[in-house]
C-alpha cells in the first residue's frame, strides 16, 4: 500500500502500475475503487480499441471531471485537481491484461485541510483587523488570536516584527485553539511595531496569518523659538520660527504675548513627521518692550498631557526719541536779541545714543565759543541771540537703530527796529513832481510806528502825518519838490515794544537827471561772428536805468546790431568773420540818455586755407651759411635797439613828472569833484589795457561839466547846523542837505581855479564828497552812523572865521 498524503485544494496523484512482461501482451481495463464505495469511481476501457483511445469514464459523485489517467507516466498515474478533504481514502486499482493475470494495487491518501479561520481581539474584545491602539508610553495590553478549522488541528504563534515569541495556545471547543500575546509596558521604540498571528496544521499547507500594526501616541519632546533672546528693532517686521519635535501625530503650536494669543501663524511638517515648525510675523513696537513671547507645543489626542513651552523676554531697541527743551527760566516770548538762550535734549533710545547732533534750520552747529556756540553733552547754549539765531531748533540722537530728530522747536528772537538793505537810497524826482518814497525796516514784533524828518540846507523838519501811511514794516511818504530848497535827506526811524531805531534810514533826494556814462568796458569772448562787451554802470541819475549796445560800420555808420539790456552785459551776433566795428554803449532812463562810451570790437580772422604742395619747391637749394662777422652785427644791432628803447621810456618819464599840474587845493579843502572824477577815470584806463583808446575824453569832460550836481553846502555862521537829526546823540555827525544849483555863499569856497559852471568843493573838517555822482567814500569816518546803513556824508564843517551872513529862517517843506 502506498501512503499520500496531499493538501486540499492542491492536485494529488495516485500511482497504478500498468506495464506488461511480455511485448504481446496489453492492457485490457484499469478500474479505480474506493473502500468505502463498491463500485469503481474511474475507469480506462480498451478492449475494442486501441489502449491510447481508449473511452475513460469517472463518476460525477466522486471526482467527476477532476479526475485525468496518465498511461504515459511510469507508474501509470490517476491525477486528480483540487483534491478535497472528502477525497480522503484507501484506493485501489484494478488492471486487466490480455495475457496476463489481473493486478491491483493500493494507495492510501490522507488530505490535509489548513484552518478557516482566524479572529484576533483586544483586552476590550473588541477584533482587530490592521491597526491595535493607539497607546501611549508604559500602556500594557493583551492580544487572542482564535483560529477554528483545519484537519489535523493547527497550531498557533505570534510574531514580533518577523521574530517568534512565546505563545500559550488554549484549544478551544470545536476543534479550533487561541494563542495569546501579552505586549507592554510600552516605550517610543514599539511604534509602528509588526504584531503577526499565524496559524498551520501541515509544513506543505499554505498557514494563515493576521499582522497588526501598534499605533501610539506621543507628547512633544522638544519646543525652541529660533534665534530668540537677541535684540529686535522696532516698526520692523518679522518672521518668527518654532520648532517642535517628538509628538505623535504632530504637534500643534500656538503663539502668546503676555497671555494673549496670536492667531496669525502657519504651519509646515517635515517629511518623515517628526518635526513642526510654526511662522509668525509680527512687527513690535517700543511698548514691547520686556513682554514675554511664548511658543507652546502640545498634542491634541493627548489633552490630558500639559504642553512644551519656550518663552521669550523681547528686548526691543528703537530710534531715539528727542524733544528740545528750552531752558526753564526763559520765557520763549519774551527773547530779545542779545540775551543768552540755552536748550536742552531730552533722549529716550535704546541702546543709548552715542552722538547727539544739534541743527538749526536743518544746517548742523559746531561748537564754536568765539560765535557763541556752546555745546556740552545735551545741552546747547546760544549767547547773545541776534535775529540771525531766530529760527528752528533740532537735536538729532544717533544710536545703533539709526537717527532721531526731535520735532523743531521755534526761537523768535525779538528786536529793535533796523534799515533793510538792499533799497533805494537816491531817488531823482523832478520839480511838481510827487515821489513817493517807501521806508522799510526789518522788526520783530512787526507792529512798529515810524516817524520822519526832512533835512535840508537851511533846517530839518518833522513830517507831518497828513503826508505818511503805513504798511506793515513800511512806512511811504508822499514828496513834491517845488524849489531847489526842497531838494534835501529823508529820514526815517521805526519803533516797537522792544526799542527804537538807534540808525534811521536815509533817502536823498535830487533833481532827476540822465544817467552817468558806464566806464570799465571790455571785450570778452569774441568769435567768427559775435563778440561781447563787460561794462561797470555809473550813477542812473535817480531814476532806474538800462543800457544800449550799439554796432556800426566804421566807414558808412550803418547800424549792424543793437542791443538792450538791463544789465550793462551784452553779446553781438551775425557778425563778418575778421572785421573791426565801432561800438558805442550808453545808459538811458526816464530823463533821457547818458554819454555813450565809444569802443573797437574786431570779430576773428577765419583760418587760412591750406595750399597744395608745390613739387619743385623740393628742389634742392644752396645752403645758407652766416658768418661771424654777420653774427657779431645782428648781435650789436639788437642791444642797440634794447638800449634804445630802454632810453626813451627814461626821458617820457622824465617828461611826465615836468609836466606842469594845477595846484593841489590846501588841506582843508579837497579835489573837486570833477577832478576826481577824471582821476578816478584815469586810474580806471590804467587799469584796462585792453580798452581801445577813443578821443573820447574831452567829450566827458564836457558832460560833467554840464551835470547840475548836487552838492553839500552848509549853513552860513559858526554855529552848529540846525539839520541835526532827532534821536541821534551830539557824536554823531549832521546829516547834509543837497542842493542842484550854485551855493548861495559863493565867499565860503576858492572858485579861482575851477570853471564857473561846475560847482566849487566845499570845505569839511574831515573830507569832501558830492552826492550821489562821484566815486565813493565820504571823508573819514569816525564816531558815527556806518556809511553802509546812511549812504550819506558827514555835514562839513563851518569855515574858519567865516564873514557874518544874514541868518535863513526856517521854511515850510513841501511835504
């Protein structure tokens, strides 16, 4: 008997010997039986064919179409497909020869039937399937795994990651059996751990198995704020980062200022899980200072488990914060100009300031004691503030974060009255004519007062008021000349809260006339086609001037270009290339035009052309050789000529200082003017070379002699003048009055040697000047008021024991 033993569901095949001894002989029919079955299952039937056609028969009871004979196999075998857990049995099989005697054989099949089924449970009962928990750190827990069915009865074991462990199994009713596995206390290394039941009966059958996976949950292990516990800086903004790791899942984080949370932040896991980083962006303020930022980390299946927490106290720098302060004892309404102002600069920074700046419309200070800049730490200290000093304040701290500058602050420096530049001193008004002439002062408060005087030769009178009105820091007084007597100095002064004007304003006024001749005129940046002419303007005769360029042909006076400006500044254009015009510059006004001032201007030659070159001018020459002799001559003629020309300039020397000369007016009694205007002429050709000489001097010199110039007479007899002026001490001197026609005591004056119709120099202690046309400085000066806030001269002197004249009375002004 043969023993097979064969897995349900896999094919088993039984032997049957079916070979013959004798080569006549062959086989009839092969018959398969079961024991506990009487007739055959499966049969092969030959006797009326061919054995390799033989008709095959099996019983729908038993294998039916599962069973397939194979003859050709040595044994013979009866195959049967998924061989079932009925098909155990004992087999036999019966084979009829031809000749031979009937055999039988016998095969004993086991079938081997793995197990069904396979249910595991928890500690709960409850059946688990793929995931068992979660669990946290320490937990213990207790799996069955119950496995029913199979023939023999199976056994069961339990696996950890692949690795058997110990399994108590318990057969259970039925013919089933439970393993048991008992896990735990738990750490982190259990998660994700394999837990794997399997069950088998047989090593050929195939065993069943069920594999959980232990899930857990765990508590954050870690939580930091990156680059936390460094300064930040204020108004900025910025990202912030936490990070945690170790939770399971992932944790979540959450952002807190002082117990408040912030609920602006993101999120991002990292790849494998483990770790959580949190994005918050915040921009501080200076009142974040000291605040505690925290970052909290915490699982949210693990409620029960307190969160990580990072905190940080924020250290916040910022710009410093300054504000001017002026000092305490100073009332910032009541600062007069040459007290002493001092401030002082109150700083919040952090980290502190290690510069503090101080600034003054915008414009840094330096400590400078001799202008009376005195800075010390945070302080600043201003000495005797003037109107100048006025103006916005600043300090400036420099820390770490940057530079803040304090809010201005406004010094209003509070003063007397004073002229204001820049205006017009001379006004030239004809006789019936109305001027008017405006006063301005400069004054802090605006709310000033003014008061005028009219000074002249014979007295000086109080303006009525009838004749001023005021604007604001200006004052405009109405004036109608009538007589050459009216012709004289205004005088303005201004007063305010703070003080009186300690200089008044002067105004001169004088018959209007034509304007001066210009002088000093040169030729600059000439051209092909253009040049330019530079002049110094004269004195506009009172009245606002402009100027005229005019350019002639010098043969037939044609006029090639005329220009005008208001400055004697001016270019000529569309000029011939290398010719030489006439030009003639002159100013005019109201009153007509002023004696022009005759030039040469040559516009550039244009370059030569060049020739072509002459071949038979290389034709070879004789060579040029000198001789000593010829050397020695050409030398002797030119020292010759050196001392020559060295021994005329001696002799015009010389016969320039024996040219006679007009004598010299005595100590008291200094040039005319037209003398000094000639001088001053002079002097300004010498020092112009490049002026192209012109026969032009004897029509100036007519021109001024035809000038009804206005000069300062004073009042007959040694007493003192009455022009004084009012609010001026005694040390300063009178003011002098003008006049446009001969002085009407022509015995003050030597007039012997000057032309009867320009008026005679009259006799000063101390100088002598006309006004307003002549050159410019008055005398010298002494005690008195600054020529540059007068613009007038000293009142001259009365003449040494003058004879006794008749005494002018006052006389109404024209005002």
């Amino acid at each position: 008997m043969t023993q097979l033993v064969a897995v349900a569901g896999e094919p088993v095949y039984l032997p049957c010997d079916i070979a013959t001894q004798d080569e006549d002989d062959a086989v009839l029919l092969v018959l398969w039986y079961r024991e506990d079955l009487g007739t055959p299952i499966y049969s092969v039937d030959a006797r009326e064919r061919d054995f390799g056609v033989a008709e095959r028969w099996s019983d729908e009871s038993v294998f039916a179409s599962r069973a397939y004979f194979l003859p050709e196999r040595r044994p013979a075998e009866l195959g049967v497909d998924r061989v079932r857990a009925s098909d155990q049995g004992i087999y036999r099989c019966r084979v009829d020869f031809k000749q031979a005697q009937t055999r039988n054989s016998r095969v004993n099949l086991t079938v081997i039937v793995p197990p069904s089924k396979m249910v595991i449970t928890d500690d709960k009962g409850d059946v688990k399937q793929a995931i068992v928990g979660p669990y946290i750190e320490g937990d213990t827990f207790t799996l069955k795994c119950d496995v029913s069915g199979g023939r023999p009865r199976p056994w069961v074991k339990w696996f950890r990651d692949e690795i058997e462990v110990d399994t108590p199994a318990v057969p259970l009713v039925g013919g089933g059996v439970q393993g048991v596995l008992h896990v735990g206390p738990l750490t982190r290394s259990d998660v994700r751990a394999a837990l794997t039941c399997r069950a088998s009966n047989h090593l050929r059958a195939h065993p069943i198995e069920t594999t959980l996976t232990l899930d857990m949950n765990f508590p954050p292990l870690s939580v930091h704020i990156l680059g936390s516990n460094q300064p930040l800086s204020a108004s900025r903004r910025y990202d912030l980062l936490c990070q945690s790791s170790g939770s399971r899942p992932p944790a979540s984080i959450t952002w807190w200022k002082n117990g408040h949370r912030i609920n602006n932040a993101k999120e991002t896991l990292s790849s494998d899980g483990n770790t959580t980083t949190s994005t918050v962006s915040l921009q501080l303020t200076k009142s974040d200072a000291g605040a505690k930022l925290a970052c909290r980390a915490s699982n949210p299946q693990m409620p029960s488990v307190a969160a990580l927490e990072d905190d940080w106290l924020l250290d916040i720098q910022y710009v410093p914060e300054t504000t001017v302060r002026l000092g305490t004892n100073l009332d910032p309404k009541n600062i007069k100009e040459g007290s002493d102002v001092y401030f002082d600069c109150v700083i919040k920074a952090h980290p502190y300031v290690y510069k503090v700046e101080w600034r003054h419309n915008g414009k840094s200070l330096v400590h400078n004691i001799g202008h009376g800049i005195i800075i010390t730490n945070q302080s600043l200290v201003l000495q005797g503030v003037g109107r100048k000093t006025a103006g916005n304040y600043t300090c400036v701290g420099f820390n770490a974060e940057g530079d803040g500058e304090s809010k201005p602050f406004t010094l209003n420096v509070l003063y007397a009255p004073t002229c204001r530049s820049s205006q017009q001193r001379v006004h030239g008004v004809a006789k019936q004519e109305r001027a008017h002439i405006t006063c301005h002062v400069d004054a802090n408060p605006a709310d000033v007062t003014f008061r005028w005087t009219f000074n002249n030769t014979a007295n000086s009178n109080e303006v009525s008021d009838g004749y001023v009105s005021r604007s604001g820091t200006s004052s405009t007084v109405s004036y109608t000349p009538r007589t050459e007597m009216d012709y004289g100095t205004l005088l303005c002064w201004a007063h305010n809260r703070i003080g009186k004007q300690r200089v008044p304003c002067v105004y001169h006024i004088i018959a209007a006339g034509r304007p001066d001749q210009v002088h000093n005129c040169t030729i600059v940046n000439a051209s092909l086609t253009s040049f330019g002419v530079r002049c110094s303007e004269g004195f506009n005769g009172g009245l606002p001037q402009s100027f005229l360029l005019e350019v002639r042909e010098i043969i037939t006076q044609e006029i090639i270009a005329n220009v005008s400006s208001a400055v004697p500044r001016f270019t000529a254009v569309g000029l011939e290339p290398g010719k030489t015009y006439a030009a003639a510059v002159l100013a005019y006004n109201a009153k007509g035009r002023g004696d022009p001032y005759p030039l040469r201007a040559s516009t550039l030659r244009p370059p030569e052309k060049h020739h072509v070159h002459d071949k038979s001018l290389d034709l070879p020459r004789t060579a040029f050789q000198i001789s000593g002799a010829m050397s020695a001559a050409v030398g002797g003629g030119g020292v010759l000529m050196v001392v020559l020309v060295l021994f005329m300039v001696a002799v015009r020397q010389k016969c320039a200082k024996r040219k006679p000369r007009s004598a010299p007016p005595p100590a008291s009694q200094p040039a005319s003017p037209d003398k000094l205007r000639e001088k001053d002429d002079s002097e300004s050709d010498d020092r112009n070379p490049d002026i192209i000489p012109s026969d032009t001097d004897h029509m100036q010199i007519d021109y001024f002699r035809h000038q009804q110039v206005s000069t300062i007479s004073p009042p007959p007899g040694n007493r003192a003048p009455r022009g004084s002026v009012a609010g001026v001490r005694g040390s300063i001197p009178a003011y002098c009055p003008l006049r446009t026609g001969p002085p009407t005591h022509p015995q003050m004056h030597d007039t012997t040697n000057a032309p009867s119709s320009i008026p005679p120099p009259a006799r000063f202690a101390s100088g002598a000047c006309t006004l307003p046309r002549g050159a410019g400085a008055c005398g010298t000066s002494g005690a008195g008021i600054p020529l540059q806030h007068l613009r007038t001269l000293p009142r001259p002197l009365p003449a040494p024991a003058p004879a006794p004249a008749p005494r002018h009375t006052p006389r109404d002004t024209p005002l």
